[in-house]
C-alpha cells in the first residue's frame, strides 16, 4: 500500500494569523465556535516560547505562553525543524505556522514550521 507522504507547511498560505493569547482564550472561551473557524485549519501563531519539549520518540514541541499560566499553545514541530530551533531559547518571540487540532487543556497545533 501506497502512503503519500504529508506535505510541509514552509510554503501554505495561513487561514489565520494570531498571538498565542488570542487562540487560547478563544478555545477558553468557546470552544465549539473555536473547533468550527480553527480545527484543520493552518494558522500562523505568535508568541513568547514558555519551553521546548522533546518527546522519548525524539519529536520536538514549541510549548508559548498563554495569559494563563496554567495552559499553553503546544505545538508539535516537524522533523526538519529541529535544527532551527535551536536558535531560540526560553522568553524569545517565535512566529510558527501549523495545522489546528483541538484543545486539550493546552491549544494542540501539529506539522509546525517556523516562520521567518
């Protein structure tokens, strides 16, 4: 059987561009109108970079801040970014663009890119 590769996300045009405080309170605050206007979706997401995480299969994560310190925005990077990332650190700015999947205490985006 014959699997497409997935394609990246370098070269997608954004449905959305917004703050990672924008997107977390939106699904806060509604999450099924947030599901409707963002679930699938490629948005373009700004934020202060709370941590990075590296998952035990070696996948790596973008955790921004929120207004909330309790939730964050994670976003799941894709493999060819793990070289990029290590330009950042802890407080920096980071613009990324990736696919919305839902809220799950945390905003959840996968096949992160960053955005220079």
């Amino acid at each position: 059987m014959y699997m497409k590769p997935v394609e990246g996300l370098a070269d997608a045009d954004a449905a959305y561009s917004l703050t990672s405080d924008e997107l977390y309170d939106y699904f806060d605050t509604n999450e099924s109108e947030a599901n409707a206007k963002y679930l699938g979706k490629i948005i373009e997401v700004r934020g202060e970079i709370r941590e990075f995480s590296i998952g035990d299969s070696g996948d790596l994560s973008v955790i921004l801040a929120t207004g909330n310190p309790m939730f964050s925005v994670n976003i799941g990077m894709n493999k060819n970014q793990t070289i990029d990332y290590k330009n950042y650190k802890t407080g920096d700015s980071i613009k990324v663009k990736a696919e919305c999947t839902g809220i799950s205490m945390d905003v959840v985006l996968t096949r992160g890119v960053i955005v220079k």
